[in-house]
C-alpha cells in the first residue's frame, strides 16, 4: 500500500468588507483583504486586495493579486496581478508583472528577476 499524501494546509485570513484595521499586519498563510487596512502588511503567502478595499501602507508578499485601492509601496517575490479595477498610488517591486486593461498606478515599477535583489520580506527589528 502506498503512504498517504500529507500537504501542509496553511490558514487564509480574511478582513471581511466592513472592518477597518490600523496597524500592521504580520501572516505566514494568505491572506484576503476586502476592507480597509492602514498599516503594513507582511505576508509570506499570497495576498488578495478586493475591489472595495483600501490599503495606505506597505505591502510585502509572495504574490498578490491587486483589485482595490492601495498608497503604498508594494513589493512582491514572484508574480504582482493588477486587476482592471486596481488602483495604485505608490513604488512597485517584483518579480512578474500581469495588468489588464483599465488598471492604473502612480509611481516607479521595478522587477526583479534576481530573487536575492528583491528586499527583506521580513522587516529589520530595531
């Protein structure tokens, strides 16, 4: 008989649509945001920007797929989805790009196609 296959199932959070969070944000799962967020928020998984959400902070990430609004640097390791409703005002880092048509963003792009050139996913403690 062969051996089960176990897979490491990590937790998505979720900031549901009428919640508004001042802070910073730290997730080791993915995370989904659908509400408003001032504050960073690091995450080692994916993170999902809603189409009504709002974001002022930075974001640092795996990969995300952005569908609100957000002012702030966005810094991603692999692949960075700007949906057609995104909104953007800020500096963006990656490693893959993808927009659709109807998506807007202010400010300098960067990829990466050095995984070591892309900043610290996790911020310098002080």
């Amino acid at each position: 008989m062969s051996k089960p296959v176990i897979s490491e199932v990590k937790a998505l959070n979720t900031i549901a649509q009428d919640t508004k969070i001042k802070g910073n944000i730290e997730s080791d799962g993915d995370i989904r945001i659908d509400g408003i967020l001032e504050g960073d928020l690091d995450c080692k998984g994916r993170v999902v920007v809603g189409p009504d959400s709002k974001i002022k902070g930075t974001i640092r990430c795996s990969s995300a797929e952005i569908m609100g609004f957000v002012s702030g640097e966005i810094i991603v390791k692999d692949l960075l989805s700007l949906k057609g409703t995104a909104s953007i005002k800020g500096n963006l880092t990656m490693g893959k790009l993808s927009v659709e048509p109807g998506a807007r963003f202010v400010g300098n792009c960067k990829m990466i196609n050095d995984e070591k050139a892309v900043p610290e996913m996790e911020p310098e403690i002080k």
